[in-house]
C-alpha cells in the first residue's frame, strides 16, 4: 500500500523492448487497476520530477478511475538507474516491482531494428554491437538517453539492485518469451500476485512493434544525432515542451509504416550464436538470482 494508505502502487520497471507497453495496456483495461495519464512519466528519474514529492506523483500522474485498488506505471529507464530503483523504495517501499525478460540477444536486435524507424543509426546491428563499449565510455551513449543495445540485456546486475532493494516477494517476473506464448496464462499470475481479480476479457493488446520510417529523411531530421542543432532551432516554432512532444509524437507515428512478415530485418544467425556465447554466463547468473527456468533462451 501507499504511504498515505491508498492504492496499491505497482510499476514495470523493465526491461525496454520487452512486452512493456503491451502490459500498460492491458493494465489499463481493468476495472481496478488506474495507469500513469503517459506510460513513461519518468518521475523516479527526472530530478525536476522527483523533487515534487510522492503525493503530487500519485495525485497527477495518473488517470484515477472509481474503484481503483492499483496505481500502475511502466517505464523501462527505471531498470537500468539504481537511483530510479532507489527512489521508488524511498517513496513507496511496500510498492510492488515487475520485471519483464527477454532474451538478451533478442533484446538488443529489437532495439536496433525499433531505432532504425527513427534513424538514429546508419551502422549495422553487428557494427554497434562491437564498438558499443567504446560509446559507453565516451559518454555519447548516455547522451542518447540509453545505455546500449546489449547493456540492457545484462540482467544480473539489474536485478541484484532491484533485490538489494525490495524483498523478493515483492518482485514479479514476467518473462516474455512465455508472455507472446501464453499471455492469458502470465496475466492470470500477476494479478492473482496482485491480488485483484482478472478482467472478463484477457484479449491480447499488442502495442510498439516495430516498423520502417516512410520518409528516411525526416526520420532523420527528428532523430538522427547529427541533426541536434537544427531540431533546436527549430523549437521556437513550438516553445511549449508538452506540445512540442506531441507533435513530434504524432509525426514519428505516421512517418512508420509496420513491417510485413517477409520484410522484416532478421538477424544473422552467425553473429546471433557468437553473442549467445557471450551471454552464457549472464543468462546462468540471472536464472540463480530469479529461480527462472531460463532455457527457452539457449
């Protein structure tokens, strides 16, 4: 519960690419269940945010509905920042943590190919994955607000935090190989963990796949890092940095067109077994600290 008592508070703190923004829909179908007004409010990483306290967090950050019993949020920044982990103890330490995994190396290709309907890249997924410590420890990684493609799929070091934090009966692990598979089954579970009853219909939502920019070089313009200079300029067209996230929303939708089956990137299965390899031991290292049956990954 809240400190002040109310609903239970329960947030998704990861990880990205992982069934995430599938979850926050469903979520918000329940009867019980209030979501977050936006599914990333970035409140327990934003300083600016965090410092307007817990009760202005639950009083303005959510779509509050008659009946609630559960204030839900689902951000997957929160899983890669300690801090984030940190503040959300801080504030709401009998909250209830869900982490979403997938296999590491599926993980990593979906980020790059997600990307690439925004242009951010030109290197192939094979190219960034080897140079990938090298941008981490120039910083130009962090100042695309993301920690890498295969840095997100380290889970063990993730999730230690997260248990350091929070006694394990209040962590939940979803994962997604199992929830694409089963998702009525997974659903069931979390709610019998949260302790609501699940909704008449557990259709299944899938939300953010994937797709390809329609015009490359406005994906660019928007996205890509070597335009930064002219999208500032271009902001006292729309001074208003709600507005101005709107429509930059609106039109990086309509400029993604989703991919077909047989158009979609695939991934070489050369490079898929050299950084399976790689993540042998993470993966083990992750299954001895979740208790998880992990081998749909092998």
């Amino acid at each position: 519960m809240l400190k002040d008592g109310g609903s239970q508070l329960v947030v998704c703190v990861g990880a990205g690419k992982a069934g995430t923004s599938t979850l926050y829909e469903h979520m918000a179908r329940h009867p019980a269940v209030s979501v977050t007004k936006f599914k990333e409010t970035q409140f327990f990483f934003e300083d600016s945010r965090w410092e307007k306290g817990g009760k202005w967090y639950t009083q303005k950050c959510f779509r509050h509905k008659a009946g609630e019993k559960v204030l839900f949020e689902a951000d997957p920044r929160y899983m890669l920042h300690e801090k984030c982990i940190d503040r959300i103890y801080q504030a709401f330490p009998a909250a209830k943590i869900v982490v979403m995994l997938r296999n590491p190396i599926d993980l990593a290709f979906s980020l790059y190919v997600y990307r690439a309907a925004y242009a951010r890249h030109k290197e192939s997924f094979e190219e960034l994955c080897e140079t990938e410590h090298l941008r981490i420890s120039s910083g130009k990684e962090s100042d695309l607000g993301e920690y890498g493609f295969l840095a997100r799929g380290r889970y063990s070091g993730q999730i230690a935090h997260i248990l350091k934090r929070f006694p394990r009966n209040q962590v939940h692990f979803i994962v997604f190989e199992h929830f694409i598979k089963s998702h009525e089954t997974e659903l069931r579970k979390l709610f019998d963990w949260i302790d609501i009853d699940p909704p008449t219909s557990l259709d299944v939502v899938w939300e953010n796949e994937s797709g390809a920019p329609r015009l490359q070089w406005l994906a660019m313009l928007m996205y890509h890092p070597s335009y930064r200079r002219m999208r500032r300029l271009m902001r006292w067209m729309v001074p208003h940095t709600v507005m101005r996230s709107r429509i930059a929303g609106f039109v990086g939708k309509i400029n993604t067109m989703r991919y077909l089956n047989r158009s979609r990137p695939k991934l070489d299965s050369e490079v898929r077994m050299k950084l399976m390899a790689d993540f042998k031991e993470e993966i083990r290292q992750t299954e001895m600290l979740t208790a998880l049956d992990l081998s749909v990954w092998r």
